[in-house]
C-alpha cells in the first residue's frame, strides 16, 4: 500500500519539510531562551547528562525530519 508521502510531488515534501525545521528552530530558540532569561532567579541547575539528552533528541528530531525528504527530483 502507497502511503500519502510517497504520493506528494518532493517540491510539497522539501516545503513541509523545511517548515517543520524552521518550527523546530523557532522551538529550540524558545527553549535556550527560558533556559538564559526565565529561570534566572532559580539555584536549580541542569545536569550534564541530562544536556547531552536534550541536544541529542533536538539533532535527531531535525535529522528524522531531514530523512522523510527525498533527495533527487525523480
């Protein structure tokens, strides 16, 4: 069975593609900001691992996103 990606023209798919990235760009500026400017007032402090997590999950959500698109125009 065909799925519904498979059928989109790669012009539709490079721009829903590059839209899910700016969103998760725009997301990520969001987050590094809350972690600068909103939890200032807080002695809490992040762990290491748990900072390699989250720079590993954001990379590999931008990398899964960047694999859905098809690479030649065929």
């Amino acid at each position: 069975m065909e799925s519904k990606a498979s059928r989109m023209p790669a012009a539709e798919l490079a721009l829903s593609a590059f839209l899910v990235l700016v969103f998760l760009w725009v997301h990520s500026l969001r987050r590094l900001f809350e972690c600068f400017y909103v939890s200032v007032f807080s002695n809490a402090a992040i762990h290491v691992v748990q900072y390699c997590f989250g720079l590993v999950y954001y990379v590999l959500v931008g990398l899964t996103v960047l694999s859905q698109v098809p690479m030649d125009d065929k």
